[in-house]
C-alpha cells in the first residue's frame, strides 16, 4: 500500500530562486508540484522525501524559469486489489460507509458490511442491524478487502476504491473482537 520510490520529474525553478538552486529548495518545488496527484503507475504522491540527483538546468523559449529534471525518493499510496485494509469509517451514508485509508476513501457497500440488514440511522450517522443490534457508524475502525479499484488521475478525490467485510476476521474491529472471544469461550468449554 505505501511504499518507498525514486522517480524522476521535471520541475521549473523561478527566476527568483536561482541564484540557491538546492536539494532543499528542488524538493520543496517537488513537493508543491507532486504531493497528492494521483498517477495509475505509483499511486498517490505523498511525501517527497529526499531529492538524489539534479540534473542540468533548460531554458525554454518564452518561458521565464529553468527547467531540472529531479531524481528523488517518494513515499507514495498504491492499494492493491484483494490487499486487506485497516482503516476508519469517515462518513456514513444511506448505501454505506466511506473508510479513510490512507489519502483516499473506500466504499463499504451496505451489501458488503453483513450478512444481516442495516438499517440506515441518519439521526446518528450509523447503519444498525436489528437481529444483532450491531452498529456501524463514524470513527469506528474496520478492517476491509479492495476489490474494485478505479484512479482518477486528473481528479484524485474523484478515484473510487470499494471494499467488503463479508468475509471471515472482516468487518467492524468490534464485531471481531466479540467473534475472537466467542471462540475462546467455546474452545474453553469443550
């Protein structure tokens, strides 16, 4: 999901700052440029860390600023699909949950949560299972599987990543605590 690269890119150093052309200010250039865009091949941009290598500086034609080309390491956000997740829900809706993971939301569809009907509790921002009485609502910590993913790499908060917890050690961190500690008690009475 996170992981640590070095990529290259091309960043314009104003007329203003070239008499300190630094690591320091190429990454902070970088980072102004890069951080949060999305890009289907790395992911997300979070962090630019270090930069490795500055290359020679280009002037373009009616262009003010010179151009380097940067090598540098980035932290960036890639979720794989089927990779398990731990997140927390942010937002509740009537047809599900958004869990923030990481820079992005997942959907947690109301027909991946349970296997039980939820019920939509607009007044406290949960669905709520009335076989149960099970809640799911925001700030609760889940653990999901991706099993859609589509990156909007013009719009990053337009990207849609979907979940599901209806799988076994899935769902409301909660919920599987109690599944744990069922088991224990059934396994202490045999």
């Amino acid at each position: 999901m996170y992981k640590r690269v070095t990529l290259k890119d091309t960043v314009e150093v104003p007329p203003e700052l070239l008499a300190d052309v630094s690591t320091d200010m190429v990454r902070k250039l970088l980072q102004d440029k890069l951080e949060g865009r999305m890009d289907a091949g790395v992911g997300s941009v979070v962090s630019v860390v270090e930069v490795l290598d500055i290359g020679e500086g280009a002037v373009l034609p009616n262009r003010p600023g010179v151009y380097y080309e940067a090598e540098f390491d980035a932290v960036t956000f890639d979720p794989e699909m089927q990779e398990v997740i731990d997140g927390t829900v942010v937002e509740v809706v009537e047809f599900g949950a958004f869990v923030g993971i990481g820079p992005v939301d997942g959907l947690l569809h109301v027909s991946q949560i349970s296997d039980e009907y939820l019920s939509y509790d607009a007044e406290n921002q949960q669905l709520a299972s009335t076989e149960s009485n099970r809640t799911l609502g925001v700030d609760d910590a889940v653990r999901a599987r991706i099993v859609t993913k589509s990156i909007d790499e013009r719009n990053p908060r337009d990207s849609k990543i979907g979940l599901t917890a209806k799988q076994p050690g899935l769902g409301k961190h909660g919920w599987l605590e109690e599944e744990r500690e069922k088991r224990q008690q059934a396994a202490g009475d045999d």
